[in-house]
C-alpha cells in the first residue's frame, strides 16, 4: 500500500485553483513547502507555507535564477525508499523526503507568440529549475507524485481524501507519464523558436524563414469531443499554448462544440479576417452561403443573409467586429449554431440568452503560419495564404477595364472565392455576395450552381472564381447569368 504524502513542494507559474489545493493537502497534514511567488500566494490565502529556502540553508539567487537546484530538494524527491543505501545516505546529510512535486513551467510558449519579443526576454523564460523537478520527481514515480497541471489537482485531492492521504501506484505512473510529455513539449517549443534567433548581435526573434529540417508539432489536449466528422469516429480538440486562435477561444455560451462546428468555425474566422470594414461571413459546410460588408455589424449581417437565407438557417457565423446589441438582434432572429466574434458586449449576450444551445465565442486573432495536410507515412506543410489582395495585384487582360465600381466588387469578391472550396465561383455586387457555387467538380456546373442559387438579381454583379477556363463555356455561363466582370 503506498504511503501517505507527508510532504509537498509547489512552484506554479500557472496559478489556477492552488490555493484551494494547498489548503486541502494542507487539511490533511501534508507540509508545504514553496518558492517566490507562489509561496507569497499561499501566506496571502491564509495557508501555512515553509520557505524553500528553509529547507535548502541558501536564499533564492539570481534574481530567481537559483531556487530549487540542491541536493536538499533533489534529494528528498530522488531516493528510493526502498532502497538501505539511498535511505542512509539522506539520513546522513540531513535530507527529508519530499513525497508530491506540484510544477508548471514558465510560460515560454506565450512569451514566444507576444509580436516583438526580444531573445532576453525569451532567454528569460527558459525554466530550468522547474523541468529539474518534474523530471526528478516522475522518474521517482514510485514514491512521489508529481503535478503538472491544475485540471488534476480535484482528483487528486478527492482520492487522497478517500485513501487516508496516500495516490494509487497507476495515478501516480499515470501522472509521470503526464510530466514527461510536458518536458518533452516544453523543451521542443525552445528548440522551434531558438531555430528563428539570428545571432546578429541583437539576437531578434525574425520570422521563420522556408521549413525547418525537423518539424516538431507539440499540443495539449484541450477537451474530448462527443464525436468527430461522423457519429463513429472518436475526436479530441488539441491547443499549441498560445492563447489565441480558434483552439484558444473562449466560449460566452451554449453547448458544447462539435467537430464539424469547429471546422466551420475556423472557415468563418478566416473569411472575417479579411476585410478591414465591418463584416459578416456566413458559413454552411465549411462553405460561404452569404458574406458582406456594411458600415455597422448589423447592416453586413442582414446584407450575408440576403444572399442565401435557406442554407444560412443552422449556419456559423464569423465577424471581425465586437457584436453589439443591433447586430445580436438581427442574428438572434435565425437559427444558427456558433458565432465567433472578437468579442461580445453586454447587452448582445443579453439578447442572445435565451438561445440556451448557440456557441458564443470570442477569439483573439492569430494567423496560422501553416497548413499542414496528414498523408500516410507522413504531412505536408505549406505557407497559410494570408496575402491581402491589393489593387496592385490586378492585371487587366481584356480591352475594356473594369470600372471602378467594378474593381471594388471584383476586389471583395476575391477575398471571398479564396476561401471556397474548388471549383469556386462566386457572383458579388458591392460587398455583398450574391450567388455561389463551389465544390463542384466541373467549373461550367460551379457557374450554373452559382446563378441557379441567387436570389438576388444576377445582373451587374461580377464573378470571380479560383478555377481554370481552357475553354470559353464557363465564361460564357458568367455572361449569360448577367455578370459583366471578372
């Protein structure tokens, strides 16, 4: 039977939920013992702390630097209590056991992701100290437990509370296993970023430049999803730690996401993101059934919805506005499922309360560096598209130009068919959608598909369209629809 923790050390940077831990060892007669910071969290608690420096014999150092790398700390995780010789060396040099090991590490992922980070900075959040513990402590997993993240401090508590103060030989293993995955992440986000420093004397992060040699992908699982794309397939949604991005987001309300909602999802968020004015994408399928533009929020809401009011029933919504209470009111009029915002003000949750089931959630922006595609035995990795179509970028190759207002529409309507799924065309009239057609397999039916779906007079609009004309039918298609641009 495993013996009953007597002892704790515990050193966060992530502070969530500590301190109601620590008065539940604490309950149980476990001594504390702490660092900087977190021991300064727990006296603030009311909870009874021992400085780690009381049980060392030295202050913390350098600036921090040097707090817990002693053999009074390491040794009271590393020897094995069943072992005479181990037992007798600690006796002799006045070493106690330390029984559970609560570490995470400084943030060095989110320090990384900040724009303009300079190396001290980086360098800075390199933990040594911490990693020093973990690895310690999870080798000695047999006799001491050790915790990497407060999504595990209730059950911990719960099954110390249930069994007289002591963890199960498989808890303990299992949270060894835990430890050495974080290691293992933590050192490759150092090694990925330390890739980008160019030692040109200032030592500046720079942007990544080609592919590595070694494509190190590390996440942590963020939650078990009820199902994947289909009812029998299992699937788990996975963070890279930076606190942005779809992955990242926080949801305001409603049920839980699916997959398929996190997928379109992220095709609305990417759509939104495109347009410096006011607008609204409306996502079916991964597909845009209706995106405009508007001065408010609310205007380009209601304009999307014009576009295509029967596929947007059951939609995810993407906008890159707040969502204040005018445009909550329009969208609140519709069943969707998700909306993704940068944010939402008080008064639009008001309105959208009583929508028990609808995902409110708020993203902060990063663009994806890359896509990468699994294929068997291996991934493939390209650059995100994240050029922003500019009027620079346009060649006209027929004898009579666009006009100007043709040049807008064409302008909008491109960011839009980028993000369609192939064969794409798209008929748009002054930041609105107007009728769409992709993923067919033949470019004249993705013409054909786009003009039969309008609902919106088609004339005047413009198309545009990701796909190759060999052949005059297609364009044809665009003209007979009553396009005069594309």
């Amino acid at each position: 039977m495993s013996q009953a923790i007597q002892r704790a050390i515990l050193s966060v940077t992530d502070k969530t939920g500590l301190a109601d831990f620590a008065r539940k060892l604490s309950g149980m007669g476990v001594e504390l013992i702490s660092t900087g910071g977190t021991a300064k969290l727990l006296r603030d608690s009311g909870i009874t702390v021992k400085d780690i420096s009381d049980l060392t014999g030295f202050p913390e150092m350098l600036d921090g630097r040097v707090k817990t790398l002693h053999p009074k700390v390491h040794g009271g995780i590393l020897h094995r209590r069943e072992d005479l010789s181990h037992r007798a060396a600690v006796a002799e040099h006045g070493i106690a056991a330390i029984d559970m090991v609560v570490v995470n590490l400084y943030a060095f992922e989110k320090t990384a992701a900040k724009p303009g980070v300079q190396f001290e900075e980086l360098v800075e959040n390199i933990d040594i100290g911490g990693p020093s513990l973990i690895r310690s402590a999870a080798k000695n997993f047999h006799d001491v437990a050790i915790v990497t993240s407060p999504a595990d401090y209730e059950a911990i508590a719960a099954e110390m509370s249930n069994s007289g103060g002591s963890l199960s030989s498989h808890t303990k293993w299992r949270l060894a296993q835990k430890a050495f995955a974080t290691t293992a992440a933590y050192d490759s986000a150092i090694a990925s970023t330390l890739e980008r420093v160019s030692a040109n004397g200032s030592f500046a992060l720079k942007p990544a430049e080609g592919f590595p040699d070694k494509l190190r992908l590390s996440f942590s699982k963020v939650t078990d999803l009820r199902y994947g794309e289909n009812p029998h397939q299992k699937a788990a949604m996975y963070s890279d730690a930076s606190g942005t991005g779809v992955a990242n987001a926080r949801q305001v309300q409603g049920k839980e996401l699916s997959y398929n909602n996190i997928v379109d999802l992220q095709a609305a968020w990417d759509l939104a993101q495109e347009f410096e004015e006011p607008v609204c994408a409306i996502i079916k399928h991964t597909n845009p059934c209706g995106t405009a533009t508007g001065t408010t929020l609310a205007e380009a809401y209601k304009r999307a919805l014009e576009c295509d009011p029967v596929s947007a029933f059951g939609g995810v919504i993407g906008v890159n506005r707040p969502v204040d209470a005018a445009a909550a009111e329009e969208m609140a009029k519709l069943f969707l499922e998700v909306i993704a915002a940068p944010a939402f003000d008080k008064a639009a949750i008001e309105k959208f309360s009583a929508k028990k089931n609808l995902r409110l959630v708020e993203i902060a922006n990063s663009p994806q560096k890359w896509v990468l595609k699994n294929i068997s035995g291996g991934m493939l990795v390209q650059d995100a598209d994240l050029h922003q179509l500019k009027d620079s970028d346009l060649k006209v190759v027929t004898k009579r130009p666009p006009t100007a207002e043709e040049k807008r529409a064409l302008l909008f309507a491109w960011k839009v068919c980028k993000h369609m799924k192939s064969n794409a065309i798209l008929y748009a009239r002054d930041g609105q959608t107007v009728g769409v057609g992709a993923g067919q397999t033949s470019r004249v039916d993705s013409c054909r598909l786009g003009a039969q779906k309008a609902v919106l007079p088609l004339k005047g609009t413009v198309a545009a369209s990701d796909a190759f004309f060999p052949f005059p039918d297609g364009v044809e298609e665009i003209a007979k629809a009553g396009a005069t641009g594309q």
